[in-house]
C-alpha cells in the first residue's frame, strides 16, 4: 500500500455510519417512508431528517412530502446521482478491502 491511505478517499457523506445504513435501505427499495426509515434505522426523527436532509442537498436523495389519505406521508429515494454513488462507494471499499489481504 502507498503512504496514502485509500480509505480517505471514499465518499464522505456516504462513509457516516447513520448516512450509510439510509442509502443502503433505500439502494434495495424503490422508495421508504420517512416512518419506515425511522424503524429501521433507530434514529430519532431529528437525526434521521438531519441526515436526510445532508443527502438531499448533495442530490443523493429524493424527498417527496405527500399524503395517504388524510395523513401526511415522506417518502424518499435514491436518485442516480444517489445509486452511482452507493455503487462506486461499495465498489472502493471492496477494493480496499482485497488491497489489505
């Protein structure tokens, strides 16, 4: 290995334990709700919208605020800014990985 460590170079926003476990659920669905997420995740509503939030503004998540029935519904996806990035964050750390063996 050089004297640069690879694994600086991965995605930061995605490489945040709580930002990972968000893209991965969404990366194996089409879309999740907001209380969905929630559940899955353990975060609390703020630290979920916090995190949601950073990943908008970097265009790797969509948030469409909607309602089923009378009840107001979030619902999120990954973008294909989002999906490339999932896929060549998972592809670097793999690399990484068979680099260290």
């Amino acid at each position: 290995m050089n004297d640069k460590q690879p694994i600086f170079d991965v995605d930061r926003i995605l490489h945040e334990p709580a930002r990972l476990m968000i893209t991965t659920i969404l990366y194996t669905a089409e879309e999740a709700d907001f209380l969905f997420l929630l559940q899955q995740t353990g975060l609390t509503k703020g630290n979920l919208s916090a995190h949601l939030s950073k990943l908008e503004k970097e265009d790797y998540v969509e948030i469409e605020k909607t309602y089923r029935g009378k009840v107001p519904q979030t619902l999120c996806r990954l973008t294909k800014t989002g999906r490339k990035a999932f896929e060549d964050y998972r592809r670097q750390l793999n690399k990484i990985l068979k680099e260290m063996k």
